[in-house]
C-alpha cells in the first residue's frame, strides 16, 4: 500500500512542478509581450500608437536657430576689433539645458567668412531666444578685414548637437 501511494506522490510531483513552471513562463512571454509593444509604440513604429504619438511633434534636424543682430566696431588702446551680435532661438517644442556646434558667418555674395565652434550652456526653454555677442580682434587679420568689409552678414549654426530632457 505504502508503495502504491509512494508511486503516484512520486508520478504527481512532476507533473505538479512542471505545471508551475509553464505556468511561470507564460505569464513571463505575456509580460515580455507587453513590453515589446510599448516600446514599438515609444518608437513610433505602430500604426496603433495612439493619440500621444500623434500629438508630439518630431524635433527639428536644426533645432536651434540663430539670426545676425548687427556689427559694432571698437578701437581700444591698443587693439581695434569688431564686436558681433546674434540672437538664438530655441525652434524645438521641448526645453535645451544646453547646444553645441560650428558658426557659419557669411558675406553678402556667400562666401565664407569666419567659421567658429560654439557652446552655448544655459537652458532655453521652448520658443525662447538669447542675445549673444562676442568679439573678433585684428589680430585675426583676414577674418577681421573680411567683416570690414561685409556690407550684410548672415550666419547659420551647423554640426547641431543639443542637449535637453524630455
């Protein structure tokens, strides 16, 4: 009798534990399901994405832009230079804590008159502008002569990286 009940405790057992762990790893395949899904929605990447999807805009492949306010020149003691002025404009819908890349200042006829790499670290919410100067001294001859020169300067923020939290 002993070896009866023995037998079929025995025979049970597996198939007791074997049910827990398809049980374990059906409701594992669910839950790696469900987490598939919401980062193919996150990524855009469904058709039934939803109306949050639809509502947020994409970011601008240049998302900062930035306009060429006016030129000053200065005569100081012993140095003459030309101060610039730009104004930044944050043309994204989400706030940047700070951008980086290469100014392009060109003249009237399009040539290339100065390039510079730029940082800029302050936040700058979404629509927001700031005005920004900075200088070129005659030490830096050819470039100094060129903005003499100019009779209109534009210039572009190319190479963008910005950084902000969504």
């Amino acid at each position: 009798m002993r070896f009866i009940a023995l037998s079929v405790l025995l025979l049970a057992a597996p198939a007791a534990a074997q049910n827990r762990t398809e049980k374990r790893l059906t409701g594992l395949e669910k839950r790696v399901t469900g987490v598939e899904k919401r980062v193919t929605r996150l990524e855009g990447g469904s058709a039934a994405a939803g109306p949050q999807a639809e509502a947020r805009q994409e970011v601008p492949s240049d998302p900062v832009g930035v306009a060429f306010l006016a030129k000053k020149q200065l005569v100081g003691q012993e140095k003459i230079g030309i101060r610039l002025y730009l104004e930044f404009e944050n043309l994204s819908n989400r706030r940047l804590y700070a951008f980086n890349g290469t100014l392009l200042f060109r003249d009237e006829k399009g040539a290339l008159i100065w390039s510079k790499p730029y940082g800029h670290s302050e936040p700058l919410g979404a629509g927001e502008k700031v005005e920004v100067s900075m200088g070129i001294l005659s030490d830096q001859a050819r470039e100094y002569l060129k903005f003499v020169k100019a009779k209109q300067v534009t210039v572009t923020l190319v190479k963008q990286e910005v950084y902000g939290v969504e």
